[in-house]
C-alpha cells in the first residue's frame, strides 16, 4: 500500500471525561487520614495469612482529564 493510498484516521473528540485514580497498596491505605470503604475492605482483606494484593484505586487521587 503506497502512502497516497493510506487511509487517514479521523480525530473523534468526545465530550466525556476521562477518570483516572492512582494505584494503593495496602500500607499507603493505613496511612490515609479519611479512610474510605473500599480502602477499609482491602486492608481488611491484606490482613489475612497468605493475601496477595495488586492495590486499589484511590478516589482520593481522582483527576479527570
């Protein structure tokens, strides 16, 4: 395909927001001065033998873009 014939991809600009939250782990959770639900049940959860956590995201850190 020569670059004459390429199709160009149009631009689609969208009028909804984009939502992002950072990524906690459990200790920064512990840490947190306005401990939300979602926070408390994943603490919760890291406490038991043998837990495995990935974090969870921080409405706290919310920024839309």
């Amino acid at each position: 395909m020569s670059k004459a014939k390429a199709a160009k991809k149009k631009k689609v600009h969208s009028d909804r927001k984009t939502v992002r939250m950072k990524i906690v782990l459990s200790a920064t959770c512990e840490a947190c001065p306005t401990p939300c639900a979602r926070g408390i049940r994943y603490r919760e959860r890291m406490r038991m033998p043998g837990a495995v956590g990935r974090g969870v995201p921080c409405i706290l850190t919310r920024t839309v873009g």
